[in-house]
C-alpha cells in the first residue's frame, strides 16, 4: 500500500442528518490533493426534519461520529464546518453595481463594490449562511469571473445569500459545540451538496440538484454557474420506508432492510414470482407472519416494488412542483441530479427520467483518496462536498473589510430579486 501524501492542512466535517450524522476528517496534501484520512457514521437521534428535537442526544450522536472519524484518521480535530438540511433554508439572489467610468478597474474597486453589497443586505430577520459573489458583470455583460484589468462604465456583483432560521441554526451549532468542538461555518446542504456532485459545466448549462435524505429533500436550481434558488420538500427516503411497514405490518428496521435489500423504484414481470423474505439471515421463526405473506413470512417482490412506485408518485408530483416554481422548466431538458441516501433506491434514476421528462443522473461523491467504498454512495455526497467547500474557502462578502465606505450611487437594488432574469435568460 502507497504512503499517504504529506498533509499540509486538516478538515473536519459533520453532516447532521435526520437519518444518520456522518462525520469526516480530511486533509490537503502539499500538492494540493484532497486525502480522506477518517470518516465515520451512526444514526441520528435528536433530530427530526433537519431540526434539533433533543440536545443531549444530538450532542452525544455529533460526538459519537466524530470520534469514529478520528480514530480511523489517528488524529484529532478541534474544529468543523457543519452540514445543515433543515432549518427553512431558502435562498435568493443580490445585485449591486457601481459607476467606474469607463476606467481600469482595480482591487479597490472590486472591494468597494462588495462593501456596497455586504451593506445592503436585508436578511428580514433571518440569519445569512452564505453571502457570495457568483460572478461580476460589466455594464450589465453577465459571466465574468475576474474584472480586474478590465475597463467598464459600471461594475455590478451577483451575490448568492443563503439564508435560514435564526434558533434552529443555534442549536445545530450549540449541540456540536457541547460535543467540545468549535463551529468554522455551518453550511447548508445544497450547498456542500453541489461542491460534490456537480460539474463547472454543469452549473454554467443549467442544472438541478435533488438532494433526497432521509426526512427532507432539497431542491436546488444552478444556471450561469451560480445557485438561483433553492427549496426544501419534507418528504424524504424515512416516508417510503413508513409506508412499507405500514403496509405489511412490520418493524421499521424491517422494512428499510427490505427497502435496502429488495425494493426498487422499477417494476419487472419477475416480481410477482419473486417472494421476498421478511426477516433477515438468523431472524427466520422470530416476531409474527407480516401481512400478505406466505407461511414462510415472505412477500412479493411486485407488493414491496408497488408501495414503493406509490410513494415515489406522490413525491415526484412535489419535485414537479418545486422545480416548477423555481423557474425549471422543460425547454430544454437540462440535467437533474439526484443525490442523497435516498437516490441509493435501485431504479430510482430511471423512475425520475420517466416521470420528470428530463436526464436524470445519480450525483455521488468524487473519487476523493482514501474515500472508503462504503462512503463512495450518494448518502456521503453532502459530507464529502463540506471538506471540499471548506478546502476551497469560498469569498464572504460579511467578512470583507470595512476599510471603504461606499460613496458612489447605487444603480442596482440592494437585494432585488434576480432569478427570474436569470431564469428567462437560462431555461
């Protein structure tokens, strides 16, 4: 086995999750490599929907993966970015621009203009994740990455601000906190979500992220290389495997096995010669005969796969919705992706490229070193895009100094909304 590179700066990360909370210990190798030197999971308690319902037992689950995580690494950390799915997230887009004059632009003016966005923001109450500049536009000429050395009568920024619930954010942090370990940044899912999963080119044509967990689902729109908008669904992966044990009259870890082992998201003409046992290897005379099964507690496989299509019915008419009211729309097909546990469901990109009308593909984590195979699967995307997002250390327009005050007029509104241009212009 190759020695592991030399690393030059180490990442800690918690996912908090209603299903499970995963945590992951990275590093960055001199030559700029991500290298998974730990990373652990159990299941969630204290959480429901993406909220913290119980501290104590959020706090000792937190701490729980964490040190999981450190000892496969063999080292410690002290501090994490957080992943949160819950929360209210919601996400919008703020444009300001500057006069320059037609002149060079500088570093100074670039900052002038951020101070003038981060300024201007209006949070109506909520608390700002994220403020960040998508990209900059020359009079109105949209895509820049860089002005600087450019020259341009007016200067504006594209700044997508994430923003959530205040209290549920505070206990998020207060349980990892009360786990002994100091909050970097607490990010929303979507977020990390995209690090992960979704390619430059991807986010330029137009593309959206569904990011399925266990009670809640994220939906998240990109185009012209920025998150427009995003919203949240609760409904998640957890409702489908409710919906089984409700049906057979079984015990919810019953039913996940069999979602696990046997369900799908796809009907075959096999299934109704195909009986599927309830209890697992070892389990075989325990607990009572569930209902529809034979003598021997095994059901149809075509049963299971119909509970399962049913559910996901209801679901996609949501997604529909969702995706609809953020400005996707069908013209021209662009990609959804799917990630999350919940898009580890055997069939369910087929069953979403039916349903939706549009390519569908699985978005799972990127071949990080070290990555064990058992964390490569969709329900790890969202922890391996936090080390990602956090080893990228993306610009806050908040954390811009307040060197400049800005004198210059304001030709844009501070935080008009700017999706729907946006939207007429990309989909």
């Amino acid at each position: 086995m190759a020695a592991n590179p030399r690393i030059s700066k180490v990442f800690g990360a918690i996912n908090i999750g209603s299903f499970r909370i995963s945590a992951m210990v990275a590093g960055l190798s001199e030559n700029g490599e991500m290298v998974v030197l730990g990373s652990g999971h159990r299941a969630a308690q204290g959480i429901k929907r993406g909220y913290v319902t119980d501290m104590q037992a959020a706090t000792y689950a937190v701490r729980d993966a964490i040190e999981r995580a450190e000892k496969l690494a063999g080292t410690g950390v002290s501090s994490v970015w957080i992943g949160c799915s819950g929360a209210g997230l919601s996400s919008k887009i703020a444009q300001v621009e500057v006069d320059i004059g037609g002149r060079r632009i500088e570093e100074d003016d670039v900052e002038h203009l951020l101070v003038a966005a981060r300024d201007g923001l209006q949070p109506d109450g909520r608390m700002v994740l994220h403020a960040q500049p998508a990209h900059y536009t020359l009079d109105g000429a949209h895509g820049v990455a860089n002005p600087k050395g450019l020259h341009a009568e007016r200067l504006g920024v594209d700044v997508h601000v994430m923003c959530a619930d205040g209290a549920p954010i505070k206990n998020i942090t207060e349980a990892v906190q009360n786990a002994h370990l100091d909050v970097e940044a607490v990010v929303a899912s979507p977020v990390a979500a995209g690090y992960a999963c979704l390619s430059a080119e991807e986010r330029e044509l137009g593309v959206a992220l569904i990011e399925l967990g266990g009670e809640v689902t994220n939906v998240s729109v990109y185009a012209a290389g920025m998150l427009l908008g995003m919203t949240a669904i609760p409904i998640g992966s957890a409702d489908i495997t409710d919906a089984i044990a409700s049906h057979f009259g079984i015990r919810r870890f019953q039913a996940e096995r069999l979602k696990c082992v046997a369900g799908s998201a796809i009907a075959s003409p096999t299934d109704y010669r195909e009986m599927i046992p309830v209890n697992g290897p070892g389990e075989e005379h325990s607990g009572p005969l569930a209902r529809h099964a034979d003598d021997k507690n095994r059901i149809p496989r075509a049963e299971l796969v119909s509970v399962i299509t049913g559910e996901l019915d209801r679901f996609v008419g949501d997604l529909g919705k969702a995706l609809k009211s953020l400005g996707f729309t069908k013209q021209r097909g662009q990609q959804v992706v799917l990630t999350g546990g919940g898009a580890e469901l055997t069939g369910i990109a087929d069953y979403a490229q039916g349903a939706l009308g549009q390519p569908v593909r699985i978005g799972r984590p990127p071949a990080l070193h070290g990555l064990p195979e058992a964390h490569a699967v969709p329900g790890f995307s969202t922890l391996a895009g936090l080390v990602l997002y956090a080893a990228a250390d993306p610009v806050d327009i908040r954390s811009i100094g307040p060197r400049y005050q800005p004198t210059v007029r304001l030709t844009g509104v501070a935080l008009a909304q700017r999706v729907m241009q946006a939207v007429r212009e990309y989909f």
